[in-house]
C-alpha cells in the first residue's frame, strides 16, 4: 500500500483531515476507532517513553520501533511521525526516513529548530538559518519514496513567519506547518502566502494557537490538523482522579462492567483482543 498517497489524497479532499494523537498502543486503541489517522509527537512520545519534556531527548531507534509496531496492529490508519530536527544531521535525518517509510510510516514532520531544540508552543526557540534547512529538507526529500513530508517552521516573528512559509511552499515538500500560530488572522496571511500548497495545522491544550474547530479551520483554508496530545492529558487527569478516589476508599477498587461504570479487565481485553484480529484477521479472539 502506497501509504503517503493514501493520505496526499484525503488532504487534498474537501475540509480538514484531522490526525490524532497517540502516544502509546493502548491510546491508538481507544482512538481507532473515532479517527484514521494517528499522530506520533515528540512531547507525547518523550513524555510516555522517557518521563521527559520535549526537549530533545529521544532517540530515533525508538521512534521507529513505536511506529513498526502501530503499522502492525493499524494496518489502515494514516501514521504521521514528529521526527523533530531529524535527529541531528541531514544524513541521521534521512536514514530515519527510510527507515520510517520502510516501517510503514505514512510521512514525517521535519522542523526548522537547531538544539537544544524546544516543544513548538515553548518559549526559548532557536532556529537554523533558513538555507541550512532547506538543504537538510531537500536531502530528506531525495531520500524518500512514497512518505509524505511536511516542511514545519517555528518561526515567531511575522516577517520571519512569512518569509520561511514561502520559501517552503516552494520546495518539494507536500504540506507546509507553522508551529505555534498565535490568531486566525497570522494563518490567513500563512495561507495566502502558500499558495496551492497543503496547510497543517497544530492543536495542543494550553498551547499558543487558538482552539478551533474543523469547521473553522476548513474556512481558513487549512488543509489538515494534529491533535498533539488529546489521550496524553486525558490519561492524566483520569489517572490522577482515579488514584486518589483509589486513596480515598482505603484501597478499594471500584466497581465495574454491569456492577459499575469504570473499566475491568474484560473491557480492557476485548480493546486490546480488536487489535489481535488486526494481526491475525481469520483468528477469533479466545474468551477471557
């Protein structure tokens, strides 16, 4: 399967093609469901892998080990992959590629941060002079086959912004991304001054951007949205909420299936057992 034209196509379709965050196998579980498209990003993988903020502490063998094993159990979901700055240089960046497209990725996100490189919605930025990205960008582009790239800057300055947002829509990047956009108004003047090229969109809760909807981001003329860590901030809150109720009851589980409405070990098997039929589709989940 051709995966990064399977997903070049829905982008180009009407309205505003939504990936969703994922940051472990059981998160893209409960998400495959309601979305068929996932995202890999680096505060979430950084945060469930390693305990770590977002910056720059993960290690590529991981990320293409995460990916090969969501391709395995998601054999139809779109698979959009933060590789941060690739890793360091243009050759570290462009064997990742490939390994990525290998692992079934459908494309990767390349930014424009030199390190010690930060989340996009932080503050302390610091960038690559733009020539030495676009030399970085255009090797990865060479080295791919059918993966789908998208160009990020994380510019912040309005000249800045518009400047860098033009010089990549005209690279042989597929979709351009301006991290952390802070108003509706800055992604007009982005979209104008993309011209045909592909427009994505980064949504992450308490973040810099404004929280918008498909409908109104299909009205700015945005092409695709990342939800960057929907499940990540879930599982916390819930997490935080049932261990203290965990406390308060002296230790207590809670009741659950028909008894109660919390998550038992057969909810949670049956999830896992859907990703099982993925893997062996002829096989039927053995009863628990």
């Amino acid at each position: 399967m051709r995966y990064g034209q399977a997903l070049r196509d829905e982008i180009a379709a009407e309205g505003t093609t939504p990936l969703i965050g994922v940051h472990d196998m059981y998160s893209a579980s409960l998400a495959a469901p309601h979305y068929n498209g996932f995202f890999v990003s680096g505060f979430g993988f950084a945060a469930s892998h390693y305990g770590l903020p977002d910056i720059g502490f993960i290690a590529w063998p991981d990320m293409v080990a995460f990916a090969e094993r969501l391709r395995g159990a998601f054999p139809h979901h779109h698979l959009l992959v933060d590789i941060d700055d690739g890793y360091g240089d243009p050759e570290v960046a462009c064997h990742v590629v490939r390994r990525l497209e290998r692992a079934g990725a459908t494309g990767v996100i390349l930014e424009d941060q030199k390190r010690p490189r930060r989340c996009g919605h932080a503050d302390g930025k610091l960038l690559l002079p733009l020539e030495e990205y676009l030399e970085k960008l255009e090797t990865v582009l060479a080295a791919r086959s059918d993966l789908l790239v998208v160009a990020r800057t994380d510019a912040t300055e309005e000249d800045d912004i518009l400047r860098r947002a033009t010089a990549l829509a005209a690279t042989e990047a597929d979709v351009v991304l301006v991290d952390g956009v802070r108003s509706v108004e800055r992604i007009r003047r982005i979209r104008t001054v993309l011209g045909d090229k592909p427009l994505l969109f980064n949504q992450i809760a308490g973040g810099k951007s404004p929280r918008l909807s498909l409908t109104e981001l299909t009205a700015l003329g945005v092409d695709a949205a990342i939800y960057s860590t929907p499940c990540l901030f879930a599982a916390h809150r819930a997490m935080e909420t049932a261990l203290a109720e965990l406390k308060y009851a002296d230790g207590r589980l809670p009741a659950t299936g028909d008894g109660g409405g919390e998550i038992g070990v057969k909810e949670a098997t049956d999830l896992l057992a859907r990703n099982l039929g993925r893997h062996h589709p002829a096989r039927e989940a053995v009863p628990v």
